[in-house]
C-alpha cells in the first residue's frame, strides 16, 4: 500500500494541485487536507502548498496557522510527522513557530517569477535524503514576500546545527539573508522552502524534474522508518 502524503488547501491556495500531481507522481496517494478539518486522515506526511492563504491579509501565513488543520499538523509535527511547507507554507510554518524566522517582503520589492539555481546545503532532512550534499539543482520561484530574515544568533545557530536546507546560487531572487532557499527544524522532519519543488517534476512542463526528489525522498524515509 502507498505512503499517503496529505496536502492541505487553505483559501486563496494556488499550488496544492501542483504538489498532490508530484505526490502522485513520486508513488504516493495525495490525499487533500481541508484548513478547516482538524483531522489529517492518518496520513503518513504533509505539504502546505503554495498561494495566497486568506489572501495574504495581515502578514503572509499569519491567518493560516490559526486553521483548525494547523493545530493537529504543528502537534504531530512536534511528534516527528514529516511537513514540508512551499513558499506560503514556509510562511505558515514560521508563523506557527514550527521553524524560526520570518519571510518578509522582497528586497527590490517586486514579485519574482523565474527559474532559480539552488545548492543542496543539507540532506540530513527527510524531505533531501535522496539529494548528494552540494548538490546543484533548478527549481522555480515565485514569491513577492520571500526574503527569509532573522537575527544573527538564529542565523548563526541555523548554520551550526546544519539546519540550512538549501541556498540560492547564480543570484538571490530576494535578499534572504546569508542566500538561505530552506530551512529545517533541529529533527529534520519539518522543512520550509521557498522554491517550488512542485514545479520541477516533468521535463515536459517545468525546468527538469530537480524538484522530485523532495517528494521521493520523504517516500523513502517512510519506507525505513
């Protein structure tokens, strides 16, 4: 029987399609995951997909960790269940103290819509275990308020404790700091990132299929598990 792999859609989700199509395609079953349904329907991992949740009022993800989804995903989440958060879903995961930091709005304060080179900093994660460590891939962007900031001792401890997933290389689509693309919580099983993995699954639609082994690779941490 298949992992099954929940992707949550929030009002104003764009993305969730997207990521349940990759889902399928690494040989999970995407089950969709409604915000306002608390129960995840026993699945084995979760994906908050890119968009506009609530229309991005207030701060980006901060209406969205309210959802009744969000309560059970951040209990299990602390528990060890994979969640991998795209773009807005790095939003929600930092409003909801899942991972530190924040994504405030673009440097050069326009939207940002283009192919995008990353090195792979970490594949210590159960979303890039199938990654080689240094790895250089493409995977799009698309974001108007993807400027990852914190303070140098979370910036500082983030590098130490080797919890920076991925960092923009050929040029910083947004002025995060230290270039920094992802980030992990300490375990591992929670990563946030900006780029859209989501995109980069076919060669026929996207810019190669660099963006599968996100979802490939949380498949085969289930399997060992």
């Amino acid at each position: 029987m298949p992992a099954r792999i929940g992707v949550v859609t929030f009002p104003g989700s764009l993305d969730d399609r997207d990521a349940q199509r990759a889902v399928r395609l690494a040989g999970a079953e995407a089950v969709a995951l409604w915000h306002g349904d608390a129960d995840l329907r026993g699945v084995d991992a979760v994906v908050l997909p890119g968009g506009f949740s609530y229309g991005d009022y207030l701060r980006c993800g901060a209406i969205a960790r309210f959802a009744a989804v969000m309560t059970t995903i951040v209990e299990q989440a602390r528990q060890g269940l994979p969640v991998l958060g795209i773009c807005n879903g790095f939003q929600v995961l930092c409003e909801s103290h899942l991972l530190p930091g924040a994504l405030t709005r673009n440097q050069h304060l326009h939207f940002v819509n283009r192919d995008q080179g990353l090195r792979v900093e970490s594949t210590k994660t159960v979303w890039t275990s199938e990654y080689a460590d240094g790895q250089e891939v493409v995977i799009p962007v698309k974001n108007g308020e993807g400027c990852f900031v914190a303070d140098e001792r979370t910036l500082d401890a983030l590098e130490a404790e080797g919890r920076v997933v991925a960092r923009y290389i050929g040029g910083n689509p947004n002025g995060s700091s230290r270039d920094i693309a992802g980030i992990a919580n300490a375990a591992g099983n929670v990563v946030g990132l900006m780029p859209h993995p989501e995109h980069a699954i076919e060669d026929l639609t996207g810019p190669g299929t660099d963006g599968l082994t996100f979802f490939t690779s949380v498949l085969k941490s289930l399997v060992n598990a």
